[in-house]
C-alpha cells in the first residue's frame, strides 16, 4: 500500500515537535494565535533562523588554515574547531524541550540566535581558546535551532507543514552554500580570516531583531515566573524503552555516521583540495557547490521514503553516493573535484533526510518520535564529533589524505549496515 495516501507520521516525516505533549498555558495560546493572524512576520522569522543554522559552522571550513596558521595549530588542534560545536550540539539539544516548556519556544529560539551571536563574536576575539569557547556558544545555539525548528512549523502552519519545512531546509543549506562561497572573497574583502566569520553575526543579529516582537507577543500576559506550558502526560517517558531497543540504536548511529561524513567533509574537504594545489578560492566554491547540491537529497529521498514501506535500498544508495565520492577523492582529487564534490552533496542531503525521515516511519506516536528524535540527536552528534577530530589526527600522523579517506570509505559501509537495519518496516516496541 502505498504510505502518501495513509494519514499520519509518514506524511511529514521531517516534523518532530519539541513540544509534544506539552500544552501553552492559555494566555500564550491567546497570543500564539494573534501571532498566526499575522503569518508574514513568522515566516519571515523562520526563514531568517534557518539562514542561521549552518551558516557559522560551513564558512570557518575555507578559512581552516589560516585560523591553523595564524595560531600555530596542528591539524589535530585545528581540528577542534570543527569539533568542538559539534559537541556541543549533542550536549545542548535535550535541554531544547525543558527551556521550551519553561519560557515558550520563542523565547528560547530568540535565546538561541543572541547565543550564536555572542558566539560569532567571541569565536574572533584574540585568544585562541574565545576560538574554541566561541564555537561551543556556536553548538549550544545551533543545537537549540535543531531542536525547535520542525515543532515551530508544524504549530504555526498546520496545514502548509510540507511547504513550510521545505522552505525552512532549503533556506538552511542555502545559509550554509552562500557561507562557504563567499568565505575566501569575505576574508580578502575584510582584511583576514577574523573579518570573515564576524560578518555572519550580522546574519543572526537581523533574526534576533525580527524574533524579539514575536518573542514578547507571546508572553503578553503571563507573568516573569510563569512556565509558558505544562505536560499533557504525567509520565513523560512513557512509551518504550528506547535504550534498550536495537531499532532505536539503528537510527541514532545512522543518524550519527551520516553526521560524522557530513561535518567531517565541513571541516576538512576544502583543505584535502588545497593540499593537492586547489587555489583556496576555488576550494571554496567546489564545497559551496557540494553544499548547494544536498538540497537535491534532502528534497528527493524524503518525498521517496513516505512512499515505501521499507527505507533499505535508499539507505544503500545514499550511503553508495558518498562512497564514489570519497573514492574519487583518492583517485583524482582535483581532476574530478566537482563530480565527487556533486556525489558526496547529494548523498549527504539524502543521509540526513532519510535519518530524520526514520526518526518518524520507525515510531507509532509523536511522543516516541520526539524521543527518538532527541536520543538520536543528542547520541548522533556526540558520535559525529569523533570524525572531523580522529581524521585530523590520522592526517597529521600519516601526512597524507589516503587513509583517512580510506577510513571514511569504512564508515560508509557501516552507514550501509545501519541503514539495512533501520531501514526495516518495523516499529519500535515497548
């Protein structure tokens, strides 16, 4: 049977609300819909957050090695440039849920934006260590954007859900695609690598503007100390035990070995072409190309997921794209550069939309893929940190780029093992 005419998860298997089983208190409710009344100002909002999301972390990539240079890191240091927001995404994300439900999702996602401008901001201050506890601001607010982003479209736009995320995903790679390509001209343009990253708080400072009205819009008339919600449920982990499901545990390492490819490819791929005489400009726009190129994936595996029963072959064809890529990159790293950069693209936007298409098609009810959603969000990024850093640390000991692309060819066939596994029509069970 095919799943598009079946009512339900499948229909919108990118949509997991950080907010299930969580009720406004009346006077948010009140001032949510007088919000909705005036849809241009959140869509505005939404589009101008999802700018945001990838945007911090995709241009510091072309600009590794001078950040490198400048304060005298080996590639394992500098690896933790990279590493560093995503740990801090794993650590930050369970905390999305409980801050909602305390201040209200507009609150915290206009708290998320002033973090990730504060930590643009202290990320270029002098001292190289405001370089790394920048990048854990970056994490934290990143993590927090992750997290409330789907609810916030599927609580304002009930009834536009499909276009609505479609819209904030492509404006979240785009983000990410105009940041890596304008990296390199930004630097020379601005006097050095510090101007580059800075302009990016700009970008954040104009979403914090846009999200402060709505912010106190939907505070009006509830008091300082007031939870913004209370719980439907009066066991909140109720439901299976995710822990101790395999199925769970499949999901969560996919999710995390995609992640892993993706923010390893974010913190080295421009320097893997550098290194084999790519001028650092072009660098920078094979990645923004290949940027550019996961919303192919993230648009198309999704749609094909909702409509199979199981998600198998798609998680081989995924996991087989990357493969090519990396092997390209053995191969003929320059020569072939903007085919491989074209495979690697398109495979890692249909990774992370199968993950979180899983997230929804292996579950039965939204309170268990919102848990889903956060023991893999949490597990998969915390797994996805170790890439960019242990292949830093390979590069330094080898000097070369052979085995850590051998390596990530490994990791992709274990992305082909989880995927055959997590793929199944099945449901996680109590």
């Amino acid at each position: 049977m095919a799943r598009p005419h079946t009512p339900g998860p499948a229909a919108e298997p990118l949509l997991v609300d950080a907010e299930t089983d969580l009720r406004p208190t009346p006077e948010v409710a009140v001032a949510r819909r007088a919000l909705r009344a005036h849809p241009a100002l959140l869509l505005i909002g939404i589009v101008l957050a999802s700018l945001n999301m990838r945007a911090a972390l995709a241009g510091v990539s072309p600009l590794l090695g001078e950040i490198s240079g400048h304060f005298g890191l080996s590639a394992t240091m500098g690896s933790l440039v990279t590493t560093i927001p995503l740990i801090f995404m794993g650590l930050a994300s369970p905390f999305a849920a409980r801050f909602a439900r305390r201040w209200g999702t507009e609150a915290v996602l206009l708290g998320a934006l002033v973090l990730l401008l504060g930590g643009i901001l202290l990320r270029v201050a002098p001292p190289v260590m405001a370089l790394f506890a920048g990048g854990a601001l970056v994490g934290s607010g990143i993590a927090f954007l992750n997290v409330l982003m789907p609810g916030l479209v599927k609580r304002d736009f009930p009834h536009r859900a499909a276009g609505m995320t479609a819209l904030y995903t492509t404006s979240m790679i785009g983000g990410a695609t105009v940041s890596a390509a304008s990296a390199v001209p930004l630097e020379n343009a601005l006097g050095g690598w510090r101007g580059s990253l800075a302009s990016w708080s700009l970008l954040a400072a104009v979403a914090a503007l846009v999200w402060t009205p709505q912010t106190v819009l939907a505070r009006r008339g509830t008091h300082h100390r007031e939870p913004a919600a209370t719980p439907v449920r009066t066991a909140p982990d109720a439901g299976p035990r995710l822990g101790r499901s395999a199925l769970a545990w499949q999901v969560t390492l996919f999710m995390g070995l995609q992640s892993s490819i993706a923010y390893v490819c974010i913190a080295w791929l421009p320097t893997i072409f550098t290194d084999h005489g790519m001028s650092k400009s072009a660098a920078g726009l094979v990645f923004a190309f290949s940027t550019m190129l996961q919303m192919v994936g993230s648009f198309v595996v999704p749609t094909l997921a909702g409509r199979m029963r199981a998600q198998r072959m798609l998680a081989v064809v995924v996991a087989a794209l990357m493969a090519a890529g990396m092997a390209g990159l053995l191969v003929a790293p320059v020569a072939g550069a903007w085919v491989w950069a074209a495979l690697i693209g398109v495979g890692q936007g249909g990774s992370v939309g199968l993950a979180l298409t899983m997230m929804v098609l292996r579950t039965g009810d939204a309170h268990t893929s919102a848990r889903l959603s956060g023991m893999a969000q949490t597990w998969g990024y915390l797994l996805a940190a170790v890439g960019p850093l242990a292949l830093g640390v390979v590069h330094q000991t080898t000097g070369g780029w052979g085995l850590p692309l051998t390596l990530m060819l490994a990791v992709c066939g274990a992305l082909v093992v989880l995927g055959l596994g997590a793929g199944r029509d099945r449901k996680i069970r109590a």
